[in-house]
C-alpha cells in the first residue's frame, strides 16, 4: 500500500509514510471487507460513513505538516483508523464522531490496541473540542459548503492547519486553511456532508 497507493502518488511525509505501514488498517473495517482493506478506495462501516481510502488519510494527514509534539483535532472519527494514523504523527489527538455506535466502537477498538494518546468524544463535531483548544491541526472528514465551521477556525493556534473537504459550486475539493485566513485548494474530492447543530458535544 504504502509503496503502490502512497508514494506513488506523491506522499513523501517520512513519518506519515511510516504510520501508514503501522496501523492494521484491516482492524477498522467491517469483518466482511477485512479482505478489501488495503484496496485504493472507501469502504462503508455503518451509519452511512466511509472509512476514506488510504491515500485520502495519507495526503490529509500530511497536509497538516505534523512534527510529533503536536495536539490534533479530527472531526468524524468514523471507525477510528484516521485517529490512529494521526496519533502516530502528533502528541495527542481529540476526535469527534456524531454517531454513538461508530464512536463507542472506535473507541473499544483504539483502546485494545494501544492508541492511548486519542480521546474519542461523541457529538456535533463542527463545534470543535473548545475545553482541550487550542489546536496545532485540525482536520475535518466531512464536505463544508463554503467553508469550515467558523468555531473550527477559532481553536486553531496562531499557527495552525485546517484541512478540510469544501463544496463551492458544483466544485468539491480538499482544502488547508491556515489561522491567519489564508487557503489554499488541493484536489478534487467526495466525502459525505458535514451535519452542523446535532449532537451534544459530549
């Protein structure tokens, strides 16, 4: 995966390239795609999600420029695998997820195999984590028309990368912000809609 899906593809963060081969990606699958796993696409995993394909988690996470000391947010945290490979890149990583049975569950699952540097929380990820900000990066698994939820943008470190799928138009891409406002757009993209004003944050 790492030397056919990633690198090939332009991934060239050493560190990303190495979490990648680490976490057993298998392990956040459904039992019956185990066998699809390390496929260059997304897989379902209940409640209308997507584990995204691994060159997406690759190319985010590499986006955000980690350095190892760094605290992370990740909204939507699905089956829990961006989590891990954000947790081998950064100190520590809070992740939201609005679904209780995919948040309990990746929960479970980080906790058995050792990630113990991610807090899973369930809730309306696009408020942010304001008790643990702020954030060195942040990075969001879901489309924001427009752009990122204005509460994200205010957790950020004066330094701080926002990566973020954004729909503007007909046009859908990846995009990074960064605290002072500036952005830059990436490449085209799909991920499911970000829902803003359900859950309780908790």
């Amino acid at each position: 995966m790492v030397e056919r899906q990633l690198r090939r593809r332009g991934i060239s963060d050493e560190r990303v390239l190495a979490a990648m081969s680490q976490v057993p990606r298998e392990r956040f699958v459904p039992d019956d795609l185990r066998s699809h796993a390390y496929k260059d696409g997304a897989l379902r995993i209940g409640e209308g999600q997507t584990i995204s394909q691994p060159w997406i988690v690759a190319a985010m996470t590499s986006l955000l420029a980690l350095d190892g000391d760094e605290r992370v947010l990740e909204v939507g945290a699905g089956s829990g695998y961006g989590a891990a490979v954000l947790s081998r890149c950064c100190r520590e990583v809070v992740t939201i997820e609005r679904f209780p049975s995919l948040a309990n569950r990746a929960r479970e699952l980080l906790r058995e195999l050792g990630y113990d540097n991610v807090e899973v929380r369930t809730g309306d990820g696009s408020r942010g984590a304001p008790d643990r900000a702020p954030f060195d990066g942040i990075s969001v698994t879901a489309t924001a028309d427009e752009s990122p939820p204005p509460a994200l943008m205010e957790q950020l470190t004066p330094d701080g990368i926002l990566v973020c799928p954004v729909r503007r138009g007909g046009d859908e891409r990846l995009m990074r912000f960064h605290s002072d406002g500036t952005a830059q757009a990436m490449v085209p993209v799909r991920f499911v809609p970000l829902v803003e004003g359900d859950g309780d944050g908790a």
